[in-house]
C-alpha cells in the first residue's frame, strides 16, 4: 500500500483506477450490492473531490456560473439515468426465465 501523503490524506485515496476498478466491482449491473455501491461512491466524492485531483478552480463569477450548471446537469442526468437502469432490471426481474 502507497505511503505517500498529500496532507493528510494516503496516496491510495487520490488513485482514480483504484477508485473505478472499487466502483466497478461494487455496481449493481456487475452483481454487486446497490447500498454499497452509494456508500463506496458517497466516499469517494467525499473524500477525493475533483479540487484535490487537481482540478482547476475557476477565476471568475461567469466561470462558477458555467460550472455549478454543467455539475447540475450531470448530477440530474446521473439521477435519471439510475432511475431508468433500476426501473429496467426490476422489469427484467419479473420476466419469466427462458429455459
């Protein structure tokens, strides 16, 4: 395990594979749990938010404008699109088996 610190934080919180290969294991379209998936991703966004992955922050009001919409806009889509793949898999749930 990395020992590295950035602050306080270990090296291995701010490593984005690590992080996907987590999520990816945890996604409930790869059979794993939903509740964990949300925990394990509340976690990260908690704890390797993008201004620690370096991101830039930006340096005027029209600048924050134009990013608070686009972040609304992928946190409405993110929300409809959970919605939509929860909808079909316990529509898929309810399909008789094919034997």
């Amino acid at each position: 395990m990395a020992e590295a610190r950035h602050g306080d934080q270990p090296a291995f919180l701010k490593d984005r594979h690590m992080w996907r290969l987590l999520l990816a294991r945890l996604h409930p379209d790869a059979g794993g749990d939903q509740e964990l998936f949300v925990f394990a991703h509340a976690v990260r966004e908690e704890m390797c938010d993008e201004k620690r992955f370096g991101r830039k922050r930006p340096h005027n009001d029209a600048e924050r404008k134009a990013e608070h919409a686009t972040e609304h806009f992928l946190l409405a889509w993110q929300g409809a699109m959970s919605c939509w793949a929860l909808r079909n898999r316990e529509a898929l749930k309810k399909l008789p088996s094919i034997t």
